[in-house]
C-alpha cells in the first residue's frame, strides 16, 4: 500500500452519481469533481522548526470534504486515490 509523508494524507475519493434523479445519464464532462473521501492512510506529520512532529489531525477510515481542485490523483494497483495536503481538508464528516 501507499504511505503518505509528512504531513499529506491518501484518501479514496467517493464515486458521484452518474445519474441524475430523473434518470438522465451524465456525460463525463458534464459531472461534478467529488469533494469527498475516505482516509486510507496518513503521513506522520508535519515537522516543526522545533524539530517535534506536528501529528495529523485525521485517522484513517474517517470520512473528509476537500478543497474541490486539491491534492495529486494516483493509480495503484487498479485503483484510483487522491494525496492531499492535510491543509486541502476542509471538515470530517460525521
């Protein structure tokens, strides 16, 4: 698996409906880039001028809204993820 460094996390970013509640299917071009995902792994953190880490505010399995044009799309092993920048979460959603 990917493990994230410093202080960026990899999340599976959820699927959007490629339908709306009419029945209309969406061209590709036409969908919403998802906002949110769930953490797969984290970094260790950010390292402070002090020379202590800075933990990341996050866990995996928790649910996230992103900044909508953030982070660095990767493949791995058939799959796709996001590594964000833990400044590029906006909330946990509970």
């Amino acid at each position: 698996m990917l493990r994230p460094l410093g202080d960026r996390v990899l999340v599976e970013v959820a699927q959007e409906q490629e339908q709306t509640i009419s029945g209309f299917v969406l061209a590709s071009s036409a969908k919403e880039k998802p906002q949110t995902g769930t953490i797969i792994a984290v970094g260790e953190g950010r390292l402070l001028d002090s020379g202590e880490l800075a933990p990341v505010p996050v866990k995996v399995g928790e649910t996230v809204l992103f900044e909508k044009y953030a982070g660095s799309e990767v493949k791995y092993e058939g799959k796709e993820y996001m590594i964000f920048s833990v400044k590029d979460i906006i909330a946990v959603v509970e």
